[in-house]
C-alpha cells in the first residue's frame, strides 16, 4: 500500500509542472468547466474536476510547444460542452434550463457578424468620403460586447464556432512553403502598428488643423507607441479583437488612399503645384512679392518714361492683376492693351468715389549699380515727367535772289 501511495504521489507531482508551466490555459478551460457543473453538488464537483485537470496535464504534455486554449478547445470541444460529458460520465442529468452554450454561440456569431460589417463599413465610408457611414460602422462592432463581458481572454465561443475551427484546420502544416509564407507575413505585424499609428497622427492632424509635417511627427510620438501597445496587448487578450478590427480597417482604408493619392497625384504634384504657382495674375518676384509697376531708370538713375519690357520670346511683361477695377480700367480706356509703356501707376478703388483710378508713381530711392564702387549709391529717382519735345532745327536761311537780266 505505502509503495502504491508513494507511486500516485510521484504521478501527481511529475503532472504538476506540466499544469504550472501552462497554468492559463488549462486553468481557463477549467473554470469554463467548473462554470457549467455549478449546480453540482461540491465534493462531486471537486472529484470531476480533479480528473479533468489530470486529463488535461496529459494533454498539455502531448500538445507541447503548440498547447493554447484554442488547442484545448480543438481537441475537447468547448468547456460547456466537455462538462455536460463529464456530467453524463457520472450519472447527473443534464442541467435544466437554457444552456450556456448555446447562448455563448450566438454571442460569439453576433460578434464575427459585427466585426466583419463594421470593417466593410468603415472602409466603404472612407472610401466615399461619407464620415456618417464611418460612424455607423463604428458603433456596429459593439455588437461583440456581450462576447466581451463573457468570455476569457482567449474568446473560446468563438474559437468553438465550427466555421472558425474549419478556418483553424485549413492553415498550412508547419514546414510547408505556404507556412513559411504565412510566417513571414505575421513576422510584419510590428511594421503595421507603427504605419496604423503614423495614419492615426496623420488622421488627427487633418481633423485638428490639416495638412502639417510637424504636428503629424509630434503625434506619432504618441500614437506609434500606442499602436504598438495594443498589438501586444492583443496578442494577450483576443478580446481586443472587437476593438482593434474595425480601427484596422480604417487604418488599412486611410493607408490605401494615401497611397492611391501618392501614386496617381505625386508625380505630377511638384509640377502641377509649380505651375499653378507661376499661374497667380499679376507679376511676382520669388513668389512672395508681388509686383504691381515697373520703374526703368538709366545708368545714372534718371527715371525713364516710354519704356515697353518683353521677355525672352518677344512677348510683353504685364503687371495687371485679374481684379475687377484693374480690369475696368484697362479695357474702358481706348486702345488700352497688356502692351502699355511703364511707368503705369496702380489702380484701385477710390474710397471716396468708389471709381477705379490710376494712383500715379510717386518718388523712391533706388541704387544703381555701376562698375565703379564709388560710384555706386542711392539715387532719388523723382517721379517720372514726360520729356520735353527734342527741339526744332533751325530753318537754313533763303539764298539772295538770283538777279536777271
């Protein structure tokens, strides 16, 4: 008898360190169990229980590396259901009333249906500029909040959902190349937290102030951790899940129009951009200086009137602008082209009359350059007068009359 205890007692403990080292799932699977056989009564309830956590340390031990709760649930069916054949196994009957099972699986397709109509949503209303239908989507994906509230950590209904252990069952066998793809592919997963956190500055810069570089880099600051943050937290709890996939979406839908705009309109935005630019009406200077007439003076900064300015291909340079008074006064006059002489004077309203008038130019210092140093300095132009008319030649005088005869 003693050698007989003392072999039960060396099988207990070396099934202990398999229970410790995956204490969350088993543990988690069988507070599922000890939830559905509650109404049993205890000592029977601690004898079901004590052979269920030994059956599940031998499964733990063969699963390995790969035990999980969703493994668990894969082999033994949900908690519920493994209880309700241990309550059979021992003679009770069934457990009167609606099983918890059953409304647990409509949690959980409630919360798959949530999730995968607020993410159409939510992309749809990205993709239509429609922030209502983005917002609907959004309150959409609270439909898993009763799965929330009820299940553990690893969402076991869900995972008990045939459809998802299908879906389970169908990825690729380790070592397979398909595997190996699908590997890589979650190894990326980091790279998409901190893009979901860069387009959550860039979506909260536009709602604040739009389009700024420096307050987009100041946020990710804060959102790129905070993406990352989730991720993790979610790897943990899968709970997050009715969180984390309608935001994704989003994420995914704002990224892939930012692309769309970057490849179709950054090409040609430098040039387009340059060429509205040079566009504006009127004449600028480094496009931050607008210049409304044109002064020409010679080398020694006497002010020069008559003066017509082209360009390199003979066309001529016009100040006017495309306001309405420049444009009254510039085609009400007779014979008024963009081909006038400078100086012109401005136009503008007369607050007085309310008229379009010409405020002729008035004095200004000017310096003009010259190829000797002294030379060079401010010269006060004065406002430019018409020149005086160049004078008459003298009339060549009457030669005397020939005389006759």
């Amino acid at each position: 008898m003693t050698g007989g205890n003392d072999d039960v007692k060396h099988s207990e403990t070396a099934s202990v360190p398999n229970v410790r080292v995956l204490a969350g799932p088993v543990e988690e699977y069988l507070a599922g169990i000890r939830s559905a056989l509650a109404d049993l009564p205890a000592p029977e309830l601690a004898d079901i229980l004590d052979d269920a956590r030994a059956h599940l340390a031998d499964l733990t031990a063969e699963l390995g590396s790969e035990a999980s709760l969703a493994a668990l649930v894969d082999r033994l069916g949900t908690p519920a259901a493994y209880a309700g054949e241990l309550r059979a196994a021992a003679g009770y009957p069934p457990a009167s009333g609606a099983p918890p099972e059953r409304s647990r699986s409509g949690a959980a397709r409630l919360a798959i249906a949530g999730l995968v109509a607020s993410t159409v949503l939510i992309m749809l209303g990205v993709a239509g500029s429609a922030p209502e239908v983005v917002l609907f989507g959004m309150l959409l994906a609270l439909a898993g909040l009763p799965l929330v509230t009820r299940d553990g950590p690893e969402l076991p209904s869900l995972t008990a959902l045939p459809a998802v252990r299908r879906l389970a069952a169908a990825m690729p066998a380790p070592g397979t190349a398909a595997r190996s793809v699908t590997d890589f592919l979650a190894a990326l997963q980091p790279a998409w937290w901190v893009a979901r956190g860069v387009v959550a500055a860039v979506l909260v810069d536009e709602i604040m102030v739009g389009a700024e570089l420096a307050l987009v880099v100041l946020l990710s600051l804060v959102t790129v951790p905070l993406s990352i943050w989730l991720g993790h937290r979610t790897r943990r709890d899968r709970r997050w899940l009715c969180a984390v996939v309608p935001l994704n979406g989003l994420a995914a839908a704002l990224l892939l129009l930012l692309l769309a705009s970057s490849a179709l309109f950054g090409s040609s935005s430098s040039s387009s951009g340059s060429v509205q630019r040079y566009q504006q009406p009127g004449l600028w200077q480094d496009m931050d200086r607008q210049i409304l007439d044109i002064r020409p003076v010679d080398a020694a900064g006497n002010p020069l009137t008559g003066v017509y300015l082209f360009d390199q291909n003979g066309r001529p340079i016009d100040t006017t602008t495309s306001s309405s008074c420049e444009d009254e006064h510039r085609f009400s006059a007779p014979g008024a082209s963009a081909a006038r002489p400078y100086p012109r004077g401005t136009v503008d309203y007369d607050p007085r009359t309310g008229d379009c008038v010409t405020i002729p130019p008035g004095p200004l210092v000017v310096a003009v350059p010259s190829e000797t140093p002294s030379a060079t300095g401010q010269v006060t132009v004065p406002p430019p007068t018409t020149p005086p008319a160049p004078p008459t030649p003298p009339t060549p005088p009457t030669a005397p009359p020939t005389p006759t005869g």
